[in-house]
C-alpha cells in the first residue's frame, strides 16, 4: 500500500507529505520488525486492508 495512492485527492503541503513517507517508511520498518513469518506479515496486511476500508 502506497501512502500517496491512498492520499489521493487531498490537499496537502510538501512538508505534510514529507512527513507522511517518513512516518509510512517507519511503520513498515516496525512491521518488518515484528513479522516472523509469512502469516504475522498475513495480519498486517489484513489490518491495513480493515483500517483503510473503514476510513475509506
């Protein structure tokens, strides 16, 4: 999931999405970190889907 993709449409200044891919890039970092195998990695991606589909 591409954190510009999923911000499309909304107004935003440079330094916002400056922020916006450092923060994405730590949260994927964090998931890397607590993934130990193919299925933790399965439930991330599962919640990324749920939070996006409820905020969608």
């Amino acid at each position: 999931m591409d954190p510009k993709t999923a911000l499309d449409g909304m107004d935003f200044t440079p330094e916002d999405e400056r922020l916006i891919k450092e923060k994405w890039e730590e949260l994927l970092q964090s998931c890397t970190k607590i993934c130990k195998n193919d299925e933790d990695w399965e439930f991330i991606k599962r919640a990324f889907f749920l939070a996006k589909e409820a905020h969608g």
